[in-house]
C-alpha cells in the first residue's frame, strides 16, 4: 500500500485505476471537475461518468455506504440522486475503495442560479419529504462514521463549551446558551429516517433555474432530520424559509435542534465565503422570537 501521506490523487492517479481495473473504459477522456469536494477527489470519466476518490482514510467507507444504499434509496425518490454505476478495490497505487458513478447534468445552487427562491423551497422540502418517508430499516445509525449527522448534538458540547464564552455581546450569549441547552435536551421520537447530512448549496444541483439533483450523500444516515434543515439559514431568505419550513411539517422540537445545528456548524466551524454574523444573528434572533420560553 502507498503511504497515504503522499498520495497524489490526481489525473495521472485516476487514469491509472481505470486502465487496470476497468480497461473498457481507459479510451475515455479523464479530466478534473469544475468543483471536488473536501472529503473526496471528482474527475470526469467521458460525458457521462465520472470518478470519486476519498481523500483520506476517514472517508473512505463513505463509498461502500453509497454503493450500497444509494440504489434503493433512488427508487423512493422523483429528483435525480447520486447514481453508483461501478466499485473500484483498493490496490497498490490507491488503498481504499472507489467509485465511478453517472454524470449529473446541472450547477452547484447559488442565489443568481435560482429563478424562484420560494418554489426552490417547496422542491427541496418535497426531496426531503419523500427521502425520510423511504424504509430505513438495517440503515446505518448516525454516529462517528458520518460526524454524528443525524445522531445527539451533544457530541459538539465541548466545542461549543468553548465557542459560547467567546461570544462579545452579553444579550447573544444569554440566548445562546439557553439555544444550545434547548437544542441538545430533545431527541427524535419517531422511527429513525434517512439523512443526508450535508444539505448545502455545492450538493444541490441546478438546471433551468430549479433543483435538478441532489449528490454527495457521503455523511448518510438514520437518524434525527433535524441536520438536514441547516440550509433554511444558510441560504433562505426570511419568505422562503418559512415557506421551507410549512412544506416540510416538523414538530417545533425539531426545528429547535435544526437551529443547534446550524449554530454549532457556523460559529465552530464556518464555511468560507458565508456570511457567518449574519446567519448567527437570524438563528438567535429566530430562536428568540419563536421557540423561546423566556
């Protein structure tokens, strides 16, 4: 096996796995996509395909997961998903497993792709609606293999022991404290359902305007819904997140723990490029406003 330190996963890398694994396919031109993602490594296999690497050890069991599921779950399903066409085994040059899957026809989701925020809203409540209604029975439960997405936001108190205390403004940090005691003493009491665990605009592809697919089921899972709902901060405006909110029906416990998850990935963890202040103050200010009791 290669020293994962050094592996280079790249066009050469890709070009390489094919030719020895799957040789009817060497003819075809390999090239980087436009966007890869951090936990795997993408690249055009031809027009119609294209090739998933993980970049390291820790993602690697995502592709299993995804071989494995992704079939059935597409079946429930009246958007286009992430479609595994083919497994790649570890080898020599590469030590994990991959995968080569059908090429999606769309673009990352971003406000000036979007025709229609509120109906875009309404699409994605309806996936997210017919994806938690699909037989999860045997799924895999939420935990460490996919950082707890859809598992207990407690698993984040220690990094949220020490974000809050950081909080400038006294009034914020009274809301905060009491968003996150709020957030991890409820649970999901329904039969687990599927997960996604990444919703965010690089995952959601557009065309014409609309949602056209939804990819990168990676952190995959049963469990509690309430991760999955980050993007009605992270993208809606004020309009469509309550038009969001009404299509999908969830209890209000719910929503509080989607507000846990949105603040914990945000002040912990903010992605670059995202206005992080202004997606903080309208989580505490929601919170406040209708899920408070005080």
């Amino acid at each position: 096996m290669p020293n994962t330190q050094d592996l280079q996963i790249d066009i050469e890398l890709a070009k390489s796995l094919i030719a020895s694994q799957f040789p009817q396919w060497q003819h075809l031109t390999i090239k980087s996509v436009a966007q890869s993602g951090w936990d795997n490594r993408t690249f055009h296999l031809g027009d119609e395909m294209t090739i998933r690497l993980p970049s390291s050890e820790e993602y690697a069991p995502q592709i299993l997961k995804e071989f494995k599921w992704l079939p059935m779950i597409a079946r429930g399903l009246s958007i286009q998903i992430t479609t595994p066409l083919a497994l790649g085994q570890p080898c020599k040059k590469y030590p994990w497993h991959w995968s080569i899957n059908q090429w999606i026809d769309g673009e990352s989701t971003s406000i000036d792709r979007v025709k229609n925020l509120n109906q875009f809203a309404i699409q994605l409540a309806q996936f997210l609606r017919e994806f938690q209604r699909i037989d999860s029975t045997e799924g895999p439960i939420a935990g460490a293999h996919n950082f707890y997405r859809g598992g207990s936001l407690a698993a984040y108190d220690d990094e949220m022991s020490k974000a809050i205390p950081l909080i400038q403004n006294v009034e914020d940090k009274r809301i905060a404290e009491q968003l996150w005691q709020d957030a991890t003493s409820s649970f999901w009491q329904d039969r687990p359902v599927w997960v996604h665990g990444d919703i965010a605009v690089g995952n959601l592809l557009v065309k014409h305007g609309g949602l056209c697919a939804v990819i990168d089921f990676g952190q995959l899972a049963i469990g509690d819904p309430a991760c999955d709902l980050a993007i009605a901060w992270n993208f809606f405006d004020q309009e469509s997140r309550g038009i969001f909110r009404t299509s999908i029906s969830l209890d209000r416990n719910t929503w509080v723990r989607a507000l846990g998850w949105t603040f914990w990935k945000t002040l912990c963890w903010p992605v670059k490029g995202t206005d992080s202040g202004r997606i903080i103050q309208d989580v505490l200010v929601e919170y406040q406003m209708h899920y408070s009791s005080f």
